[in-house]
C-alpha cells in the first residue's frame, strides 16, 4: 500500500519521457559503448592529458576508456583470477592499465560500491527504481528535489528496460556522467567547472 504522496510522485516519473541530457552535458560519441557482461566500472584521472578515464570490468577482461572522446585506449583481455572481479580486493578496486596502470581503480557494479551521485556545483544522479528491474535515471540541477515538471529542473535521461542496471554516477571531478548496465555504458561529458571558493 501507498500514499497518496507516493502514488502521485511515481505517477510523475513514469510520465516523464527519457530525453537528451540538458546542456553543458554533452553525449560522448551520442551512443552506447556495447559491453557484453560488463561488471562494474570506476573513474581515473589522466596523468597527462588531466581529463576524466572510464575503466570497464566485464567478463571478457579490462578496458580503459577516454570520457571526453569515447577512445578505447587500452585493454587486458586476461587480467588473471586474482585481479579480474574487483571483489578479490578489500576496497573493491581493480589494478589499473594504460596511462593509469600501477593504481588501484574502485569498481562499482554488480559486486557493490558506489558512484559520485552529486557534483561540486549541484548536479544529482538519481535512481528510481518505479518497475524493477528496469530503473530510471533522474538528473537534476535542483539539488535532487526533483520539484516541478520533467524538462524544468530534472530530466528523465536513461531507462534501463532492456539490460541490469550496474551502476550511475558521476566521476570525481564532476565533470563525466556514467551509466553502466550489464550490456553497455553511456557517458555525458562537460567542459571544465568554474566554482569559486
């Protein structure tokens, strides 16, 4: 049973219809990375270039991922049993590869953890959960009140109806938003935050 509050409140996210992402947020390559039995992922910083790096953990090994221009830049297809799920390590992290190998990378997915799911300047990640399995994701700019229509201050961005949702978030620095299913990753990218102190 549910009140009236709640009925309302699920009413208006299963009305709102899955839409771009609004601006600054950019889609990278404006489509789905497939990535059969993806696991998990986890964000590293660019030890040269300084911008956001997706590591994909699926069944098939590890990849490395550019999250301004969708590049796959580096891949271990057999990182071997004592490193290939990152619930062998205490903190759930895998080893790293590419320009970022010889760091330890959290992994959130299908063995737990967690993504960022607010930014430094107030952009919220969302899920809802309205028909399990399939979730929604819910961006917002309103501090994740979610107050008003769909279109104003939140946005309906993503419906996992078709493959397990892994997880969604956003990277470190705030300025890479990811959505992991079992079957794919979607990423959202902006330009440099200005916050001032």
């Amino acid at each position: 049973m549910i009140t009236e509050y709640q009925q309302r409140l699920r009413d208006r996210y299963l009305a709102a219809p899955v839409v771009s992402a609004p601006a600054p947020w950019q889609a990278v390559l404006d489509r789905r990375f497939p990535i059969g039995g993806l696991l998990g992922i986890g964000f590293a910083v660019h030890p040269d270039a300084g911008h956001d790096l997706v590591m994909v953990v699926s069944h098939d090994g590890h990849g490395l991922f550019d999250a301004v221009t969708g590049e796959k830049i580096a891949r271990v297809r057999d990182p071997g049993p004592a490193t290939s799920t990152p619930d062998a390590h205490p903190d759930l992290a895998c080893p790293g590869l590419g320009p970022v190998a010889g760091t330890e990378i959290r992994i959130a997915g299908l063995f737990g953890g967690g993504l960022h799911s607010t930014t430094p300047d107030g952009w919220t990640v969302d899920v809802v959960s309205l028909d399990w399995p399939h979730d929604r994701i819910i961006l917002s700019a309103d501090g994740g009140a979610n107050n008003g229509a769909a279109g104003g201050t939140w946005w309906h961005v993503f419906h996992s109806d078709y493959s397990e949702l892994r997880a969604a978030g956003f990277s470190p620095t705030g300025l890479t938003l990811a959505i992991a299913t079992s079957s794919d990753l979607t990423l959202w990218t902006r330009p440099q935050l200005d916050i001032e102190d």
